[in-house]
C-alpha cells in the first residue's frame, strides 16, 4: 500500500488545503467520494524547535530567535485550530513522548495508516531508524543545556511572554520550569 509522507512545517498550515487537494474525485471516476489523507502531526519543545530552525539557518542570526518562537506559536495556533475541521482522525505526537517508546508509537501508527504494524516491521524500522543504540531519547538535551546556561533575566523574559501562549495551545510544553527538570 503506498504512503505518501510530506514532512514540512506548511503542512501543519496548510493541511485542510491538501486535504481537499488529494481528495478531488476525478469527474467520471467511480470512486466513492472519501478522505484518503491521513494527518500525523509532530511537535517539539518550542526552545528546542526554535534551536533547531536556528542550527537549520547556520547558526546565523538572520532571523532572531524571538521571530522562531512566534512562528512556532502561530503554526502550532494554525494547527490546533484546523484539526478539529480534518477528516480521517488527525493524530498529534510529541517528539518527546515518541523517543521514551517508539515501537509503541509506531505500532498506534502503522495501524492507524492500514499498513503493516507488525512486531516485525515495527522492530526493523527502529533498528534502520536507531541502529544499534536505538532511537536516543534525550533529543533535546544540548538544546536544553544551551537554553538553561543563558542569563536568567533574559530567559525569564521570553519565559514570561511565552508561556502563557504555548499553555493556550493545550501542549502542556513547559518553558519556565525546562531548566529545573
């Protein structure tokens, strides 16, 4: 069975837009009329996405790292709001919450995509995926590091004006106590 995998932030903006893309029933064509995408959304920390997206642009500066979080909260805005709208239940996964167990992940997955969600299969793709080390869990710790060892005054700040915009979004990601954890 094909997948088709598009793996871009625009997706998480544009998903109702590509739902009805893919959807269109060719006029003349017997096919029932049914949603044939299937929307798995994953998120990250926002301080690690947004140290991400900075390594991304070379470490440059060009876009200030207070721009990367906005944009990190207006697309993950964008999302919550269009989920409820997608057919063919949409899923949303943390990044963090799929390293603590990613066989368990990827079994929910596979069967959620009709494909083989065999113990097989799952156990191959993590191997392929992980190698002999498995997948590493601490995915965001020299984020977290870089973050916790900038001065308090100026984390607190952007602290202070985004946490109360990620809560809003329902993620339950934590900015002010990721360095006490």
């Amino acid at each position: 069975k094909p997948v088709w995998v598009d793996k871009s932030p625009p997706a998480a903006v544009m998903s109702r837009a590509f739902e009805g893309l893919y959807n269109i029933n060719v006029e003349g064509s017997d096919e029932p009329k049914i949603s044939r995408t299937r929307f798995l959304f994953t998120t990250r920390h926002p301080i690690a996405n947004a140290y991400g997206h900075h390594h991304l642009l070379g470490g440059s500066d060009v876009v200030p790292f207070d721009t990367l979080i906005q944009n990190y909260v207006k697309v993950h805005k964008y999302l919550m709001e269009d989920m409820p709208h997608l057919k063919n239940d949409p899923k949303l996964l943390k990044l963090e919450d799929f390293v603590v167990d990613p066989a368990k992940h990827l079994t929910e997955i596979f069967s959620w995509l009709g494909v083989d969600a065999s113990a097989k299969t799952v156990t191959a793709v993590v191997k392929k995926v992980g190698g002999d080390d498995g997948i590493r869990q601490n995915v965001n710790e020299k984020y977290r590091a870089k973050w916790c060892s900038i001065d308090g005054f100026k984390r607190g700040k952007v602290e202070e004006r985004y946490q109360p915009l990620i809560k809003d979004l329902g993620l339950d990601y934590d900015l002010v106590g990721w360095c006490k954890d």
